[in-house]
C-alpha cells in the first residue's frame, strides 16, 4: 500500500508470540520491537528488539539511575516482569485498572 519496503515491525502493545516471530520473519523484517524491559544481548540474534517506554511521569533521577545503575535496572527488569505476570493472569484491562491505582498510592507517598 505504501509502496516502499518496511524492515521494521513494532509489536502492538508490545505483545508477541511464536506465531506472529515466525510471520514477521517469513515477511523479511530485519527486527521487531517489543515494550518488554530486558536488556538486549548485542552477541544474540536480535531479531526481537526490547524497548522500554519511557512515561511522562518518570522523574530524571529514576531514569538516570535506570540507565547508569546495574541494581536500579535490575528493579525495573523485576517490577516489569511482575507486571506482565499480572496483566496475563488478569488480562489487560484490569491491569491497567490496577497499575493506575498503584501509581496513585505511590504519588502520594512521594
């Protein structure tokens, strides 16, 4: 449609499976992004690319510590695994419901 070879896929929300990888590669991605937090292994294949979101609402202290402090990153490696454990035993919408809650409980600790 478009007229123009694309390289690259972002996963919708972030999410994937088996089946979409085997898809995206039959179509001749040369990566797709996810919003899963890992860190990416420059020695692996790469196809999968992990981006983190970045919100409006993180301060510059948390996000230089993400990206200067091995135990800062390992937090949020954590968290956002939890996280996704969440969201696929709950399902997304009462995820959201229950992160937004989170984040108003922490705000007003701050």
């Amino acid at each position: 449609m478009i007229k123009t070879k694309v390289n690259y896929f972002s996963f919708p929300f972030g999410m994937y499976n088996k089946f979409i990888i085997e898809k995206g590669t039959e179509l001749g991605y040369q990566a797709m992004f996810t919003t899963d937090t890992k860190t990416n292994d420059p020695e692996a294949d790469n196809i999968i690319l992990h981006r983190w979101s970045v919100k409006r609402n993180i301060s510059n202290k948390n996000f230089s510590d993400i990206i200067t402090k091995k135990s800062a990153l390992k937090r949020k490696i954590f968290f956002s695994g939890l996280k996704n454990a969440v969201r696929n035993s709950i399902g997304r919408k009462y995820s959201d419901k229950l992160n937004i809650f989170i984040d108003s409980i922490t705000k007003k600790q701050i």
